[in-house]
C-alpha cells in the first residue's frame, strides 16, 4: 500500500491517462546538421559540406518531420502530451470522466490531443447539451505553436462547436522547450469563462435570421469560392451547388447540412454555424494524401469556421 499522497486534486485522472501511454504520438525524435555535397569547378572535385540547417527525424522510422536553424528546440510529442495533462492536473477544472484523444498528421510532424470533460456540460440554444472540450496542439514542422484551445461538444450531433469568441486560445507557447506548466495551469481556468461568453454567443445567432441566398453567399466566401456567387444572379443557390458538387465538395457538404440543420433549428445563423462545424469535425478529406492526414484538415477547417464567424460575429 502507498503513502504517497498526491499533491493535487486532479492526480488520480491525469494519472489514469498516463497509464494509456501515447497512442500514435509513442516515439521519440533527433536532431542532427544536414549536410550537403558541394561540385566545385575548380578541379578540387566534391566536398562534403555542413548546412546552416538541422533535420528533426523519427528514431523508430527515420521519416523527416521538419528542417530548423540549428538553434531550434524541438520537443517531441510525448514531451508535449506530458505537458498537458501536467498543465490539466495542476488546474482546477473537474477532471471527473475527462477523456483523451491523441492524433498525429505528417508522419508525426503534427500532433493533436482532444480532452472532453463531461462534468462541465451546458445547455445550447436548441436544448442539446455541449461539454467543455480542450484541444491541445504541437508541430515539430513549424506549422502552428503548442496551444491549449477551448471548444464544446454537442452531445446530439457530435459537431466539435469552435469558439470564436472571447480568447480562444487558452494557453500558448511559442517556445515548447520551456513550457511553463504552473503558468499553464492557473490560465486554463480561463476555459470556463471563454465557455459562459461563448454561450451568449450562440444565443445571439439563434436571433439572426439568415435566408438561403444570405447561406450560400457566405459559405462561398468563408470556402473560396466567391466566383460561385455570380452564378447565383442567374441560377437558384441549389442549382449552382448541383453543378459544381465535383469541384466544389466543401460548399457542397456545407449547403447540404445547412438545410438539414435549418429545418430543426430555423433560418438563422446558429443553423448555418452547426452546419459549419458539422463539416469541419465529419466532412472526409477530399485527396488521397490529404486523406493521410485527416487531423492536420480538420484543424486547417476549424480554424477557418473560427476565423469566418468571427469577422462576421
């Protein structure tokens, strides 16, 4: 029997995460200088030379996750994870039945953990019931900083509901070498906070009506496909949508889910961000090599549900 008592409230969930290990994020990473053989013209023949670069590489597979200066401090996603539930435990949130989701992208390169915690739930503006969720993400490629985000899931439809309200980002560290777990810790309670604003949120957008045209013209710009809309001047938004359902997959599964959502929720703009986050958390990658990294697309979408309806808020 132990007589180790634990130093905080959380210990007992954190630890039980912990003896789940890492998932696909169970590896280790190197740094080594690059090099690189020089032709001189001279006569001198070749040389070997050292680059001003360094190669972060898998141990276990050798495959490449990202080049930096030679100063760069990579951390490997397990140091990331570890982090995390250290930042989780150290906080004040209840942690009762948290659940944890690890995903990798790029061989690695990207890493994603999800934690829902069902014991903060609170009610949607349609009466579904949302749970506090935290998103925690690293790169060891450079494409985003470690951050902990604040997010909600709805318990009808599963859609991960983007806040984009108030400050999204709960914590963030641009540095991973020298993540600060206390500082992270006394912020995450922040969470709770950013989940009351974004209630209000949701609430306004149930009071703002959105017809069809008003949808589409939006989705089109929030996806990239502004051209479409001059098209609708002559054709109904539908038939539009029916044309370039090849071409244009993401308007296509976005205007199909607002009218499915419309009908139970009304014409209004809760409807068409349901819509939105139904894409960004089910709609299948769209190329076979985008389809390797199912993660790293869904995170690219989530962040443009959360930048759109945020310029439009």
């Amino acid at each position: 029997m132990s007589n180790i008592t634990p130093m905080f409230q959380n210990y007992g969930a954190t630890q039980s995460l912990r003896d789940k290990g890492y998932g696909s994020a169970d590896f280790n990473i190197h740094t080594t200088p690059l090099q690189y053989t020089c032709w001189i013209n001279n006569g001198a023949g070749t040389n070997e030379l050292q680059s001003s670069k360094s190669i972060i590489y898998r141990t276990d597979t050798g495959a490449e996750l990202g080049v930096h200066g030679h100063g760069y401090q990579a951390v490997a996603p397990k140091k990331m994870i570890d982090s995390t539930r250290s930042i989780i435990e150290r906080s004040d949130l209840n942690t009762k039945d948290i659940e944890e989701t690890i995903r990798t992208s790029h061989d690695g390169a990207r890493c994603f953990v999800q934690y829902t915690l069902p014991a903060h739930t609170y009610e949607t503006p349609d009466g579904d019931t949302a749970s506090l969720s935290l998103l925690a993400t690293s790169s060891i490629d450079g494409t985003f900083p470690f951050m902990i985000s604040a997010a909600a899931i709805q318990s009808a439809c599963t859609n991960l509901q983007v806040f984009i309200g108030g400050e999204v980002a709960v914590y963030k560290a641009k540095h991973t070498k020298s993540l600060n777990v206390e500082h992270g810790a006394n912020l995450i309670v922040k969470a709770l906070d950013v989940f009351n604003n974004e209630r209000e949120l949701w609430d306004k957008m149930q009071g703002e009506y959105v017809s069809s045209g008003q949808a589409f013209n939006e989705i089109c710009e929030a996806v990239g496909t502004p051209k479409l809309i001059e098209d609708a001047k002559d054709l109904t938004p539908s038939a539009v949508v029916d044309i370039n359902r090849n071409k244009a997959k993401n308007l296509a599964y976005i205007w199909d889910a607002f009218h499915k959502y419309k009908v139970r929720l009304g014409h209004n703009r809760w409807a068409l961000y349901n819509a939105f986050t139904d894409w960004s958390t089910h709609s299948g990658a769209y190329t076979k090599a985008s389809n390797l990294n199912i993660a790293s697309v869904r995170a690219s979408r989530q962040e443009t549900v959360r930048k759109y309806f945020r310029q439009v808020a």
